[in-house]
C-alpha cells in the first residue's frame, strides 16, 4: 500500500436526504485526566531562553478562516466558499514504506499553521511559509531522507517549532526523536523524548499536531500499517513542550478519536451508535452527545472550534452504506445531515471541509430544528491537511 496523506478523497456517493430525528446531548463534568503522569525516558530540559525573532516581521499575515488540502502536489488555502485562496507546490517525502515488506508509513501531515501563517515541509527537509497567492518563502530545515522523515508543529506565535524525526534505517525497529527549537535559526534546540518502537502492527510513532496554552498536542498512532490510509490516534498526548512530561492524555476506549484536534478538544465516537465523549485538553470529559439517525458505521467526529457543534462522519470504508456528515449545534440546538459527502475538519463555526469541498452549516438557527446543510465543491478534490488559524 502506497502511504497517503491522513484522509483519502471520498468518491460523492449521493442518495436522498431523510429528515433526520432530533439528536440527544447529555451535559456532565467528570474530572478524568492524568496529569500527574511522569516523564518519559531522555526528558531533557532546554537551553537558553531568549525568544527568536518572529518570522511574522517580515512576512504579512493572514486573515480570515481556512481549510487546508493537498490537491495535485499543492498545498491550498480552501475559503469558506470552496474558492482558492492561495497555492503553492508541494513534493511527497522520500519515504514511504516502513520496509521492504511494502508496510506503508503513516505519515503525518506535512502542513502546520499558526496564528499568522501556514507552513508545510517541502520534500524531505524544507520547511516553507506559504505566501499567497501562489508562492512560498523558505523559513527552516529538518532532518530527512531516504530513511528518515520529519513531522512538524509551529507554535501559535511563529516562535518555536516542535519536530518528530522518525529513522526506519533498522530492520525491525523505529527510532523516534522530538525536539524543540527556533522557528528561525535553529537557536535554543533541545532534545526533549527519545523513543524506539517495533516495526509491527504494535510499533507507534508520534504526530505533533499543534499547541496548547504553551504546550505540545501529540496524536498517537501506528507506525506501520498494511491497511488503508485514515486510521484513528489510539490516543492523544499533551505534553511540557520544554521537558515532554505528560500533562494530559486521552484514550481512545470502544471508540474513535477525532482525526483532528479543535481549540475546543476532541471527540471519541463508538462505530455502531454515534454515541460520542467529547474532551477538553486538560483530558476531562466535558460532555457526550448522539448524532440522531445520522446513519451507522461512525467513523469520524470533530467538535468545532468554539467547541459550539460537532460533526459525525459515516459511511467510509467497504461494505459501509453511503458516506454522510451529520452535525450538530450543541445545546441542543440545530442539527442537520448532509449525504455523499465526508468531512474531515472545521473551518469556522459555520463551515466544514472536506477532501472535496466545503459543507456549510447554518448553526444559528434558533431552537432545536433540523436545517438544510449545503455543499460546495472545490476544484479539484484531495487530502485535508488542517485549518487555519492554527493554535489549540
């Protein structure tokens, strides 16, 4: 199997909308997290500690809310009205299997925001800062090679970059590597968790998918993996971004965790029934909610960024019924299914990306009634890649 980005284009698979029954949400609050959880091996406090210039005093920032794909070796800036913002070209990492058994490797997604700007690594090592409309300025490097290849976060401020190298140069083991420094520079770089992993169906590697009040988000996921591209974090780490010590974590338990995380936090959904436990980024249990007869075979949910909404994918993968995105204005309020098509993440309180458009919700509509969600395609459909702004 040839490794793709996180989540596939969804062929659209149109059927007729049925009127779907009002959701159900329960409201309750369960203090859950481990935030007592010790180090990991090779914690390593940083060194120095004077902050790098911004990149942001150079280069303009952006404005206004955005989904991010990857389309046709491009990376692209998606506006709420399915409309491209800006482009640029992107080249696919050297690798691509974990060996020579063709295992491929689950890659995070090559692309990172902030509060100002959108990143992305550029082939092996390049990072570069997108510059609209269809150009790129070069900010960093990172490791990278026919054996190793780099996930990456910006921090909200454009100051600090987190990075997880992964080496598949061993036979049977995956090393792993976090370390923090300057954006720019390379200044103030510290080692901070080392890691060796098997290469099997046990073996894990470590996304960092963005920053939270100062500390890192890490999706855990398997390393290497024979099937489909799309598979769910078993859990969610944060973490010191100084030290890696453990600050929260969240476990996927009889249920899937959001492919991407929001401000707001996660959602983890059971397949069969929709029933999903929403947290916050302190681990804690903030609500659970039900998707209504959206449909069956939940494979997917994502709470909004102001934690307002949520939405439930279902439908993927063989054998499933067709794909469908069921939303709703938590409350309750609103609620709506949208059929043929899957989205992937928030872009604002109103619109959802997805591999092929964009979904828009209209989640101020008053009372807990079903409304009509309407879908917009983009160009060209592709893999979702994020949103900005970035910052958790």
């Amino acid at each position: 199997m040839r490794k793709t980005a996180l989540l596939v284009a969804m062929t659209a698979m149109l059927a007729a909308c049925g009127q779907p029954t009002s959701p159900t949400v329960v409201h309750f609050t369960t203090p859950s997290a481990d935030a007592s959880a010790t180090p990991p091996p090779s914690a390593t406090p940083p060194t120095g500690s004077t902050p790098a210039a911004s990149p942001t005093a150079v280069a303009s920032t952006l404005t206004g809310s955005y989904g991010i794909l990857i389309a046709g070796g491009r990376v692209e800036l998606v506006k709420t009205d399915a409309s491209i913002a800006a482009v640029a070209p992107i080249a696919a990492p050297s690798v691509q299997y974990c060996s020579s058994n063709s295992d491929g490797a689950m890659e995070a997604p090559p692309v990172s925001a902030s509060g100002h700007q959108v990143y992305f690594r550029d082939g092996d090592t390049r990072i570069r800062r997108l510059t609209p409309p269809t150009g790129a300025t070069d900010v960093t490097t990172v490791p990278g090679g026919s054996t190793q290849v780099s996930f990456f976060s910006v921090s909200p401020d454009d100051q600090r970059i987190a990075v997880v190298v992964e080496d598949i140069s061993a036979a049977t083991t995956i090393s792993l590597r976090l370390y923090v420094e300057d954006l720019v520079g390379h200044g103030h770089h510290a080692d901070i968790y080392t890691t060796t992993q098997p290469k099997g169906k046990t073996g894990t590697t470590l996304w960092p998918m963005g920053w939270h009040g100062g500390a890192l988000v890490l999706a855990v996921v398997v390393a290497c993996t024979f099937e489909p591209a799309g598979l769910s974090p078993s859990s969610w780490h944060v973490s010191n971004a100084s030290t890696a010590v453990r600050l929260a974590t969240i476990n996927a338990s009889n249920c899937t965790l959001s492919y991407w995380p929001s401000p707001a936090g996660v959602g983890c959904v059971n397949y069969s029934s929709g029933a999903t436990t929403l947290y916050d980024w302190a681990g804690k249990v903030i609500s659970v909610t039900g998707p209504g007869s959206t449909g069956s075979s939940f494979t997917q949910s994502g709470l909004s960024p102001a934690g307002n909404s949520i939405f439930f994918a279902t439908g993927a993968g063989i054998g499933a019924p067709a794909p469908a995105t069921g939303l709703v204005q938590l409350g309750p309020g609103p609620y709506s299914t949208l059929r043929g098509h899957l989205a992937c993440s928030w872009i604002d309180e109103d619109h959802l990306l997805a591999p092929d458009g964009v979904i828009q919700f209209p989640a101020e509509t008053p009372g807990n009634v079903h409304v009509n969600a309407t879908f917009k395609a983009v160009a060209a459909a592709g893999s979702c890649a994020g949103r900005f702004p970035g910052g958790l």
